[in-house]
C-alpha cells in the first residue's frame, strides 16, 4: 500500500499472544487415529474381514452417535475433530474377532452418548470412553466377549481352534501347550481382541506419538514397569501358569492399554508426577488382577479406576511455584 | 561458551533476521505529536501546560503525581493544540496532549549534563532519572526511578541489564547493544552508583552474538561488570527467569528483585538514563523495531514520542493490503491496534504486522498439560484458567494465580486455542 494511508483500516483485534503452536485438537486426535493404523493392519492380518467389519460398525456408530447427540445438544458438529473415530477404533480393537457387529455398534454407542457425552463431551468425560464402552459390552454379552478364535495365521503358532485361544486364558487355566511364544506374542500372531495382539503395532504407532510430543512417556513408562516388576516378584495364584515379565508385558490388552488408552490426555493426570503415579497404579492394579483376580484380563479395570482417581491425583501433584518452597504433601487450600 | 537457561518456557522462530543487521534510522518529528499522560505504571503525571502554550523540545510539559509516576515532556517544538482523549496503544483511548509541531530540528531544552555523577548523592542521580522522566522501556514503563531506591532492609549487589530482548521479531536492544554499545554500559555504571550496586552485568542471549563481542570490548577495563550468554527461549527476558539464569536465584513469590540483591534495567532505559546523566536529555524519543510480514523495508526507527504508527509503517514500506493484526510490542505479549493514528509512548518497543489468524478458539480444555510444561512459573494454567471462568476466587489464589506474569506460553501451545492469559487475568480482577 503506496501512498498516503488513511488512518482506518481493516485490523484484527485479537487478545495476547498473538502466535500460536500450530498444534490444534483435529491435529491431535488424527494423529493418534494415524497411530493406530499399524494395529488396524496387525487386525486385518490376523483376522481378516471380521475384524475390518468391526471397525467399520464401531466406528460409523461412533460418528452418527456423536452427530446426532451434538445436533440434539444444538452444538456445532464435533466428529471433524477425529475423537469419535479414535473411540470407534479402540473401542473396536478391544473386541474378539467374532463378536457380531451390532455389538461393536451397541459398544460405540454407548462410549459416545454415555461415557462422553452424558459427562459434558470431549474434555469433560471422566472415563475411557473407548474402554467404558467395552466393559457394557463385556458385561451385557459375557459370552460372546470371552469366546476367542484363533487368528488366521494360527498353524504357524501351533495353535488349533479352541475356545481358550488367549495367552493369558491359557495361562490360568495352565494349559501351558497353548501358551504361545514369546515371538508370535510380541508380532500378534496369538488369540485374543483384534487389535491387541500385536505388540509391535502398537508400539510403532506409540513411537510416533511419542516421538512428535502428542504423548508422554510417563504413563507407558511406569505402567509397563509396573506390570513388569511385580509380575516379576509376586508369586502366582494357585492353579495358574506364571509368565515372565517379558510375556506379561506382550500379552493381553496391556500393550494397546498402556500405550492408546492409559494415556488418553482428558481423563489421565495433567502434570509429569501425576502420570508416573497413574501408570503406577494401573500397573499395580493389572499385575494384582491378572495374578490373582477371577478374571485373567486386568487392563480395562485399572485404567478405569484409575481414570476416578484422576482428580485426586492432579490435586497431589502439582508442580512447585517458582519462587515458593514445597511445603509437605498436603496442597494448599483449593 | 555454554548458555545458561531456566525451567519451562517456548522455543519459537525469533525472526529477528528481518530487522537485526538494519542499523538504527532516525524520522523527522511528525506533523503532530500525540502524547498520551499515561505513559508509566502507577499514576500518570499532571498537565502542567495550557492549550495555545508554546513548548519546546525536552520542555515539561505534565509532572509527576505521586510516589510512583513520572515526568513527561514535549517530544517537539510547537504549540499545544489539545488536551483531549486520543487512541493509545493499551486499546482505550485516553486524555493526551497534542502538539502542532513548529519547528524540525534536533535540539531540546533539557538539563544541566552531570559531569560529577559517578561522585553524585545515589537519590540526586535518582531525581534526575525521575526528572528526565525515564521509565522501563521494555516494555513495562515501570517508573525507574523507584527502581534504583533499594526497598528499606534490602542492598542491591548487582545491577543486570536486560538484553535477552526474547520478544521474536524485536531488535531495538540487539541495535542499541552494537550502535551504542558505550552508552549502554555508561548507563550501567550510573545505576550501579544510584542503586548501590557493587557489581553489574550485561545479560544477552546467545542469537546477539555480534553484540556480545561488542560488548566484552567495550568491558575489557570494566573489573566489575561481566556478560552473561544466555539460551534463546522465550520468555527469557522475564525478570525473574532473567535472574534465575543470571545469578540462580528465584525471586520469591509475590516479592521483586531486590529480595534477591538485584535490580533489572532494559537495554534501552539504560540508554535513556546515561542519556539524561551525561547529556541533560530527558526521554522524548525512543527506538522502535517496525517488523512483521508483508513489509518492504521493515527496520529498527529512532522516532520522536508521541509519532503516530502510520509514519513509522510508512517509513517501513507501507502495511500490506488486506486485513492484518497490527501489534504495538511483540507477539507474544503486545496489544492489537485498530488504528493508525495511536501514538508511540515511552514503552512501545515495536510494531509487528501479522496476518490474520481465523480459528476456533476456546474449545474444551483437553487436560493434556501442555500448558503446565511450558509456564515458567510452574502454574497449572488449564486449572487457574478453570477457577477463574467459575468465579472461583479461594481455588485461583490456592493455585497461585498472583505469580502468573502472562508471558502467554501456554496459550501458545493450547491445542483447544484457549485465552487462558484473558481468564487468568480475569482471576486476578476476581481478588479485588
């Protein structure tokens, strides 16, 4: 602009700062949907076209629920942020291959409206959406949720078709034959939720996340070591099988739990401290359930009690002020 | 050698490039200058001159009204047109006198030089920074006067200037440091004198390289006063961080530099102190980086108070076509103008031109704790944020809301594009 200037023009008057990160909540959220693709293809190799369909109902569910909940509340429309098809996706990974997909559906349903939405939408909810929806499918179709096929590569591990195709269902029951081995337990080449098998997946998906700063390491850190150490030192409840820690770590929903799930940012702690003392509880709740609880599976519940103590927790760790000493453990009154 | 650093804070682009090697250009006096009276924290000074007075340069023109305030004075020859509201850089328009330039030229009616100052009484030089009416030219405008008189009970051992200038896109320091570099540490000494101060040093940030060399030069016979290289990470030149790099001490909360033996001046108040001491100058014109996207010659400009920010666009090729944000500081801190006739004051130090940023802001917060990392307080600015918007004033003050100096780290990195710099500065207005 050349010239004389008038003294009124076009200008933004927008508050301090005025520059941004460029990280934004869609940016996130696909992200981490981006993650998860190595899982998703893990499923589809072990399972086939049963678990794409899985995903795809979970995740359509999810959507529309979200639209038509947001449309009921007259908000604007949320699924371009990409949170409802991460829920869809964990929510479908946590599921046995051969569950119908109106269950798949039912699940997401009930992780959109209740679990999320119910509590305020994105931000507000204070559980695992995504596991608060497995845990009414699990308990609404008990049988249908403990009934595991083998995956399609089962030959390869040595493994027919049966009903107690998971590791750590063979390890109670110890039925040590149908324990796999440490190799097809870490490539997903085991019984078990479509897209938890496969530890490799979940890690590489987890390495990127990690590696661009949309996770922390904290809460995988002191989970997985958690589960390792005390698997490690505690005796095993009577009947069962031990594993090591290495198998522990591998097996089940830990790996996709410790990795997506315990570190969902909405309904984990917000400071450092308080994320190593999350990952420790839900490492400590595991290791106790799978050792020695009814059920050998342990993930969905500590994450899930865990996610209670959320709170809690954030009030008992809040970093120190500059400028001010810690005073003891008790924070001040607030 | 190895930088120094404090905990928290952002590492952004600091574009400095744009303006760091275009040596300082000085602007005629404009047309008109519009001097707003609030130019300093605390009170603004009085009007001690009538509408139709003719004033000259460096002539008082309002006096200081009360402890903490300040001396303001004409930046030009002319008349006193008007005392009225005018647009001002805070957003609010607000009374100022405007002066019809008469005449150009480079002289000013100002004070006698102190030639003995470094035997002069500590509060005879503090009288005379306060007559000179210099105030914290970083940004603050904190009357800097009341900042060479120690707190009773407390000694000042070392004097820091402040030249980590953290703010992207601000060079006015960095210029000063290389075109004035004997200026700079002359101001130095003289506070070093008014304060008491046995020991002074020059802190800078490690992307002045040329002026730290300048500098360690100019300081080579200096025994008392040493460099300091610091880290580039925002906000770096915040006081308390400055002084946790500089000397590893955190000021406490809720106290000021003093309570740790320091004092902090800005590069550019030196200046205008060794300006004052030495020449008689008092403050009436002042550097500004002219920065941002789109400009043609954008630049570091010596101009007079009171010159209206359409000259110094013009000076730096014109503002771009289009809509644009105009900020009056630097981008993580500065205000957005809506128009081009406010008046450059005391504490303007830069004027940045960006292009507008549409997004959705204040999306729920995803407690992802981002903003805890960044704040180099050690806040939780998600949950002051939180107990600020529910009118909860005991939570926001348990969370220590008072020490937040809205240096807008974690607004930076809020991925919900939250204002929590405006909801926390509502919390503090929720304690009164």
């Amino acid at each position: 602009m050349k010239g004389s200037l008038p003294t009124k023009k076009k200008f933004t008057v927008s508050p301090a700062p005025h520059f941004f990160s460029g990280r934004t909540i869609p940016k996130v959220m696909w992200t981490v949907a981006a993650a998860l693709l190595p899982a998703l293809a893990a499923s589809v190799i072990f399972f086939g076209w049963r678990a794409v369909r899985l995903q795809a109902a979970a995740v359509a569910a999810a959507v529309v629920t979200e639209a038509v909940i947001s449309r009921l509340r007259r908000r604007p429309l949320t699924i371009g942020d990409g949170s409802a098809v991460v829920t869809g996706l964990l929510l479908a990974f946590n599921l046995p291959p051969d569950v119908p997909a109106w269950l798949a559906a039912a699940g997401a349903v009930f992780a959109i409206a209740v679990v999320k939405q119910a509590f305020g939408g994105l931000g507000f909810n204070i559980f695992n959406p995504a596991l608060g929806g497995r845990l009414f499918v699990a308990h609404s179709w008990l049988s249908r949720m403990t009934t595991f096929t083998p995956p399609l590569t089962a030959e390869t591990a040595g493994l027919d078709a049966m009903t107690y195709a998971t590791p750590l269902g063979a390890a109670r029951e110890a039925l040590v034959e149908r324990i796999p081995s440490l190799w097809n337990m870490f490539i997903g080449n085991t019984g078990g939720c479509i897209g938890e098998t496969s530890a490799l997946a979940i890690l590489l998906g987890g390495m990127v996340l990690l590696s661009m700063g949309y996770i922390s390491w904290r809460i995988p850190a002191a989970y997985l070591g958690s589960v390792a150490l005390l698997t490690w030192l505690l005796p095993v409840g009577e009947g069962a099988v031990a594993l090591s820690p290495l198998e522990h770590l591998f097996s089940g929903g830990l790996m996709l739990g410790a990795v997506f799930m315990a570190t969902d940012m909405v309904t984990t702690p917000v400071s450092g401290k308080g994320m190593l003392a999350f990952g420790l509880g839900c490492g400590t709740i595991t290791a106790v359930f799978r050792l020695y609880g009814g059920n050998p599976e342990g993930v969905s519940y500590s994450i899930l009690i865990m996610n209670a103590f959320t709170p809690l927790i954030d009030r008992f760790t809040r970093p120190r002020v500059f400028g001010t000493l810690k005073k003891g453990l008790w924070p001040r009154k607030a | 050698m190895k930088t120094r650093s404090f905990q928290g804070g952002i590492r952004i682009d600091d574009f400095k490039r744009f303006t760091e090697r275009k040596p300082i250009e000085t602007l005629p006096p404009p047309p008109k200058a519009y001097l707003p009276l609030k130019q300093n924290a605390g009170s603004p000074p009085r009007p001690v001159v009538e509408i139709g007075a003719e004033v000259s340069a460096g002539e008082v023109i309002a006096a200081p009204s009360g402890a903490v305030s300040s001396t303001l004075h004409a930046s030009v020859f002319g008349k006193v047109s008007a005392i009225a509201d005018h647009p001002h850089p805070s957003g609010a328009d607000s009374p100022a006198i405007v002066i019809e330039t008469a005449a150009a030229g480079n002289g000013f009616s100002g004070m006698e030089p102190m030639v003995d100052w470094e035997g002069a009484a500590p509060e005879d030089i503090r009288a005379r920074v306060l007559e000179a009416g210099i105030v914290g030219m970083g940004g603050a405008g904190f009357p800097a006067q009341v900042k060479l008189e120690p707190p009773p009970g407390k000694k000042i051992e070392t004097a820091v200037i402040n030249a980590a200038e953290c703010e992207p896109f601000l060079t006015v320091d960095h210029r000063l440091l290389l075109e004035e570099t004997e200026k700079v540490v002359a101001g130095l000494k003289i506070i070093m004198r008014a304060a008491g101060a046995a020991r002074g040093v020059v802190a800078v940030e490690s992307n002045k390289a040329d002026a730290l060399d300048r500098l360690e030069r100019a300081l080579e016979k200096e025994e008392n006063i040493f460099t300091v290289l610091l880290t580039v990470k925002y906000p770096q030149g915040a006081e308390k961080q400055l002084l946790k790099t500089v000397a590893d001490r955190e000021v406490p909360s809720g106290g000021l530099p003093a309570d740790v033996g320091c004092l902090v001046h800005n590069v550019h108040t030196a200046t205008a102190i060794a300006d004052a001491v030495l020449h008689g100058r008092p403050l009436i014109e002042r550097v500004v980086t002219v920065s941002g996207f789109g400009l043609d010659r954008p630049g570091n400009f010596r101009v007079r108070l009171g010159t209206p920010f359409s000259r110094l666009l013009e000076a730096a090729g014109g503002p771009p076509d289009g809509e644009l944000r105009l900020i009056a500081g630097g981008p993580m801190t500065g205000v957005a103008q809506r128009d081009l006739g406010t008046p450059v004051i005391k504490s303007t130090s830069g004027l940045v031109v960006l292009p507008p940023l549409p997004r959705a802001r204040n999306l729920p917060c995803l407690r992802c704790g981002k903003c805890l990392t960044v704040c180099p307080m050690g806040l939780v600015p998600c949950d002051l944020a939180r107990a600020a918007e529910k009118g909860r004033r005991e939570d926001f003050a348990g969370l220590s809301g008072a020490d937040c100096m809205e240096c807008g780290c974690c607004a930076y990195v809020c991925p919900a594009a939250r204002d929590l710099v405006q909801f926390i500065q509502l919390g503090k207005a929720l304690e009164e």
